[in-house]
C-alpha cells in the first residue's frame, strides 16, 4: 500500500522482500480468505502506550469508506460483508486474490520487487539514506520502513525492522505476543478440544479490565478463538511482568447468574438437559462435574449449594491459563516505535528525515477482525503518500 501511494507521484520506488513472493500475513488471514476491513472501527478498542486521540487520528487519516472503495474500484477486489462476523471478505474468498491485486497495482504503477532479499545496513547517505542488502547497495532518497512485527516469523515478519529502529535511536515500548492463544500446563481442558461456542470473557491485570464477547475453541493446549485473542494481551503482559497474573473470567451464554437460577429452577428433567440447551453438552458435563453435581440430577432434586457453585461456572468460570503461544502463533506484535517518535501528518521519523514508518512495527494495535488491517492500509497509504513528496 505504501509502494502504490509512493509510486503514484512518479518516484522510481523499490520493495525489498525477503520472502520469495511477499505478503504472506494477507494469505494467512481470515483462515486463507483475509479479513479484509471491519464493518466499522473501534478506536476505543486499539491497545498503545500513545494517547487514544492520537491513535484515532491515525486510523480516521483514511476513513473505511475510502478504503473500501479503494479495493472494489482501484484493485478491483470485490468485498462482502459478513455481518455475523462484523467484517469484509473478498467475494471469491481467496486471501491470495488481495495479495495479487495489491502486488499487481504496484507493479503497474511502475514499482520494482526485489524478493529474496535482506537488508544488511540502512544508514543515512548525504543525499537520503544507503540500503545494504544481500543483493547490492541502494541509494535512495527515502526510505520507508513497513516490516511489520515480530509475530507469525515464518512470514517473513521477524522483527528486523524493529531491530533496525532501535540502532537508529527510536524509542521502542517493549514488544510482546497479541491476539495470542493462551496455553494450560496440564491441558486442564484437553478433553474439550474442539469444542466452540461464542462467549463473553472478562479480564482484568492491576487496574487494567478488557472485555471480548465472540468465539472461543478449546484446543489440546488451551484456549483460542476471537474472544480469547482479544484479551490476550492482558495475560501475556502480566506473565511478562511477573508477579499476579491476570484473571480471565467466562460466561458461557447469553444467560446471568438469574436466568440460570430461574432456568434450573423450573425445569422438571435433568439438569445437564437444561445445559445442553445453551452450550454444548460436554461442557455442561465439565461443568457440572466440577461443581460436584451428580449427571443423574434433576431440576427438582438440584440442592441449592450445587446450584450455585454450577451457576458460578456458567457465568464467571476463572479460566487456568498459565502460558500463551507467544510470536509463533500471535496475530499482531504488541508494543512497537512510540507513536511520539513520528510526524503524526506524515508519518515521518522525527529522528531521522528521510525515513517513514508504517503498520505493524508501530506502537498499536486493534482487536480481531480486520482493525490490523484497516491500521496497515491507512498507515501505509499516509507513509507512501508523504514519502515520495
């Protein structure tokens, strides 16, 4: 994206990749489909140390209409809105379809690829900046850095950049796995995996509190699923930090402490029916099982302390997570480049002219569903933008 808005004021604009074909974290998103927008954004939602007005003016630099419009009559990739999912997918459901036109718009705006490549060195030249790479030097007026983080490093995403950044000077806030399944040591729940439902998880670390309601899966490690992702970072920052760990609380439905209660109460049959017919039975058979409730027991015969502790596991069931699949499988890269260290109308380093940040590799980063991507578009666009002026 930012290839495309540099070319487009006439500038010879190189890529430097050191994949074989670029653009692996689009052919990875959305289970291969690529997630392409949300419906809407939700500023509120994206997690930096930087101020939130700053952080939204970033994301509004391009509205999501604009975007839309962009991919369905500049690319050509026609989108659909899943509204379910609150998000839009190419209409073919090919995430490779995105990463095509974005590669084929730059190289008809005249952009030259450069694949297999590293970076060795990137300092400042008397004419802009000198870029090593394994494939020769390149003497470039500006520079625009758009590596992305340090999570999914099979995709090329290995934190170089960030790395880069800091020998320069910029000051980078701690970077940690987001949008992350978390792990069980034991796997508590191993006998779950599989099974999904859409929940509501609450959790809170110190004086932080995030809330996420949507899917969640039980895997053979753990826990994963849109909900669990998006509060992730909470419990990967207070393992990082030592100490308390975060609690996770889950309600498992749409039904209260008091609709539980009234629903067990009056129903004639057997308790785990009165379950199943709000989450899936081999959870309702975890649950009551932990809360020393007999499979045979009926809603007549339910004693009022087992009602209770199985009422507590419905709405408020303390999730044991004790690690996370850290880079390897987290969706974005907590942390990053301050926000402060750049021109927040150009995106430029204030620290060394010349030089341009976007995406990933920045200090935020939104919830599931395609807010990351909105973020990298709108970024990249202002980067390239400005760049070639």
């Amino acid at each position: 994206m930012a290839a495309i808005h540099a070319a487009a004021g006439g500038r010879h604009v190189i890529v430097v990749e050191t994949t074989a074909d670029g653009g692996r974290k689009i052919l990875i998103s959305g289970g291969g489909r690529c997630n392409v927008l949300p419906q809407a954004l939700e500023p509120q939602r994206f997690v930096s140390d930087a101020p939130d007005p700053l952080v939204r003016r970033l994301l509004r630099a391009w509205p999501l209409e604009h975007q839309k419009r962009f991919f369905e009559e500049t690319l050509r990739v026609p989108l659909k809105l899943e509204r379910e999912a609150r998000k839009y997918f190419p209409v073919s459901d090919r995430a490779r379809d995105v990463r095509d036109a974005l590669v084929g718009a730059a190289r008809g705006a005249g952009v030259e690829f450069r694949f297999n490549t590293r970076i060795t060195a990137l300092h400042q030249a008397p004419a802009g900046w000198r870029v090593e790479t394994s494939a020769g030097a390149i003497d470039a007026v500006a520079v625009i850095m758009a590596t992305g983080g340090r999570s999914v490093p099979t995709t090329g995403s290995d934190g170089a950049g960030i790395d880069w950044l800091k020998r320069l000077g910029h000051r980078v806030v701690e970077t940690y796995p987001a949008l992350t399944p978390l792990t069980s040591d034991p796997p508590v729940h191993g006998s779950l995996a599989g099974v999904s439902l859409p929940v509501r998880i609450r959790a809170r670390w110190n004086d932080e509190e995030v809330e996420a309601t949507g899917g969640f899966l039980f895997t053979h490690r753990g826990y994963s699923g849109p909900s669990v992702l998006d509060v992730s970072h909470l419990a990967v920052r207070s393992r990082l930090a030592g100490g308390a760990r975060a609690s996770l609380r889950v309600r498992w439905s749409d039904l209260d402490d008091a609709a539980w209660h009234a629903a067990m109460q009056g129903h004639e049959g057997l308790v785990a029916t009165a379950l199943a017919r709000k989450i899936p039975a081999r959870l309702g058979e975890r649950l009551m099982a932990e809360a020393g409730v007999p499979p045979e027991r009926t809603g007549p015969e339910l004693r009022r302390s087992e009602r209770i502790a199985l009422v507590e596991r419905l709405t408020s069931y303390e999730l044991p997570w004790t690690a996370d699949e850290g880079y390897r499988k987290a969706e974005v890269t907590g942390g990053g480049v301050a926000l402060d260290e750049i021109d927040p109308r150009t995106l430029e380093s204030r620290r060394a002219p010349g030089l341009f940040l976007c995406g990933e590799l920045l200090d935020a980063f939104g919830p599931i569903g395609g807010h990351n991507f909105a973020w990298a578009w709108s970024t990249g666009r202002a980067a390239g933008s400005a760049a070639v002026k």
